[in-house]
C-alpha cells in the first residue's frame, strides 16, 4: 500500500512539473 501511494506521489509530481 505504502509503495503504490509513493508511485501516485511520483506520477502527481512530474504531472505538475510538466504542467509548470
């Protein structure tokens, strides 16, 4: 469980990244 929240946090942060 721990590690799939990690992967949503990864995705969300280079999809704002992207965004910027």
């Amino acid at each position: 469980m721990f590690l799939f929240f990690g992967l949503l946090f990864s995705i969300i942060t280079n999809l704002l990244q992207r965004n910027l």
